[in-house]
C-alpha cells in the first residue's frame, strides 16, 4: 500500500517548522503547569471548605448558615477540577493534531525539497543535451563530410577523418564521431585508432532511420541510453542529422552524422553534483535520471544502469512524490526540456530512507 499524499507547495521554511514544534512543546509545558496549579488551588479550596463544615457542626445552630457557605465553595472547588480536567484533555488533543500537522508539514517541505532536487538533475540534462542537438546539426554542414560522401574517394575519405578528429580534441564529452553513408556503413569516424568501424553498419539502428529520412537540416535524431558494442561496450547516447548536398538545410540527403556522448562520465557529473546536507546523506538519498521506460540510466550511487526500474503510481502527475510502506520518499519531475529541445520523456527521481 502506498500513502499518495500529493506533496504540497512549499510555504514555510524548515526553521519556521521547528520553531512551531518548539512553540507547541512550549505550550504543551504551560498548560500542564497551569492545570496542576489549578487542580492545587482545587485542591486546597475542597480542604478548606470540609474544615469549614467540620466547625459549623461543632458550632451547632449557630453554623448552620456557615455550612451552607463551606457546602458551596466545594462545590465551586469540584466544578474549577472537572473544568481543568476539561482543559487538560482539550488541549492534549489540539496539541496533538498541531503536532501531527507539523510533522506532515516537515514531510511536505522535505517533499518539495527533494522535488527541487529532481527537477535540477533532469533539467541540467536537457540543458546539457539541447547543445548536442545544436552540435550534431552544425556538423553536418561541414563541407568535408559533404565532399567525402559525395565522391567516396579515398583521400576525401581520409580528410574527413581527420575532421572528425580536429572536432572531438574540442569537446570531450564526447566518445566518437561518425560518418555514414545512406547504406548505414560507417565510412570516417573520430577515433579509428581506438574505435574499430571498418565493418560496422548502423542501418538498423532507429536513430540513423529517423536521420535518412528528416526533411531539413534542422531535425535531429536520437537514440536510446545504452552500453554500445561497437564503442567498448562504453555508455553512450547517440545523437544524428542528415548530410545533405551542398551542406544546404534542404538539399538532397547524402548520409549520417552521428555523434556519440559519453553518457557515463556526463551523466554521473550531473547526479552526483546536487548538493546535499549531512542529514540527506545519511538518509542514503539517491539521485536517479530515469528514461521514458522508467529504467534507471543514471544513479548517485552508480548502481542499477538499465536494470532498475522505478514504479510510478497509475495517476502519477507530472511532478510529485510518494511514500512507501518501508517509509521511502520518493520524489521525482518530468522534463520541462529547454529551448526548442523537448526532451525525451525522462524524469529526474531522488529517493530518501526516512526509517
């Protein structure tokens, strides 16, 4: 069973919570000061009224009126305890629900935290990943791509693999760069001396599909996160535009130009650079970039690459959090994408240990 308790916006710093928790006990120890010197006061007022009755017996007729006072003020004395037992109690219960209300505020504002949290991975992604869509686009226009397509000369061939090569020095976030012709045969790529692709052929892999068939040079192309065979078995996520005639938005397609990001290394500097205070380390807080299939592809801890799966509830809303029935918050939102980048159905989650 889950508790689905939508985690609510956050309205109240955590120091203001503990300052109402303190300010409850404060007045939890008040009102049971006061009740106890009520009850005291009680206490001597029924003992004054029976040593008042006992010395109108003994006066006789003449105390008659006086018993009737002492009778009355032990009354009054009864009646000031059951209302002090009356107060006692009420407070009890208003206190209590005052303390239930700020333990679920604490968790609420624990909640957004985290939600925050899950919101800053997934969005440092995308930003990230919106400048692989611009890299991917600008390079397929280089003129040298073009003229080895184009002629498939040996020569041209090679120039073109030493482009590849000037490109990636620049950016190394960055596991290889290809070439491919419309038959899928990887024909350059960036690092030959380390990845061999003489007899690679990428036909049938989706993001090289959607690439031969774009309509301009402004569509990418992408893939899925995964473990690539043909890169060491290294993780990565692949990134494709068309080639086109002349390097022009809409001329006629030529071939492929695919990039491929070093997922592992760029992924794990996002998870791992949310900053966290002792008390969430000690919580054993994980923070997960998490696919449209809801594996996990990232983790804090590195651990449950494309085995783990993360359940979301059937009416999940786009950004939220649950509990669990071994007390684990579980917090997570949707990308937002960025730019003209919509991302690609993935959600920052973190989870917390609240045991």
């Amino acid at each position: 069973m889950k508790d689905t308790h939508t985690l609510a916006a956050p309205t109240m710093k955590r120091v203001t919570l503990d300052a109402i928790s303190e300010q409850s006990n404060q007045a939890a120890l008040y009102a049971g000061k006061s009740v106890n010197r009520i009850r005291k006061i009680t206490n001597q007022m029924q003992m004054l009224a029976l040593n008042a009755k006992i010395e109108a017996a003994k006066a006789g007729q003449f105390g008659r009126g006086f018993s009737v006072v002492a009778a009355e003020v032990g009354l009054v004395g009864e009646e000031i305890n059951t209302v002090a037992q009356d107060i006692q109690s009420i407070l009890s219960q208003r206190l209590s629900g005052l303390n239930d209300m700020v333990a679920q505020m604490e968790k609420d504002t624990l909640g957004d935290r985290l939600v925050d949290l899950a919101f800053t991975a997934v969005d440092t992604i995308d930003r990230n990943l919106y400048e692989r869509t611009c890299d991917v686009r600008w390079w397929a226009t280089d003129s040298s791509f073009v003229t080895a397509l184009q002629t498939m000369d040996l020569s041209a061939i090679a120039h073109a693999t030493r482009r590849l090569g000037v490109i990636l020095d620049a950016y190394n976030i960055y596991l290889d760069l290809w070439i491919c012709d419309l038959e899928g045969r990887v024909i350059a790529n960036a690092r030959p001396n380390k990845y061999d692709l003489s007899n690679l052929c990428v036909r049938e892999f989706s993001w090289f599909k959607e690439a031969v068939n774009q309509v301009s040079g402004d569509e990418f192309s992408v893939g899925e996160v995964v473990k690539s065979r043909a890169l060491n078995d290294d993780q990565c996520l692949s990134y494709a535009c068309a080639i086109r005639e002349n390097g022009d938005k809409h001329g006629k397609v030529l071939g492929v130009m695919a990039s491929s990001f070093d997922w592992e290394a760029q992924a794990r500097s996002v998870v791992g650079s949310l900053r966290m205070d002792e008390t969430m380390a000690r919580r054993n807080t994980r923070v997960l970039l998490i696919d449209r299939q809801n594996r996990v592809i990232a983790s804090s801890d590195g651990l449950g690459f494309l085995t783990e799966r993360i359940s979301f509830p059937p009416d999940a809303d786009y950004m939220s959090g649950w509990y669990t029935t071994d007390n684990t918050l579980v917090a997570y939102h949707s990308t937002n994408g960025f730019e003209t980048y919509a991302g690609l159905g993935w959600k920052g989650v973190v989870t917390q240990d609240l045991r």
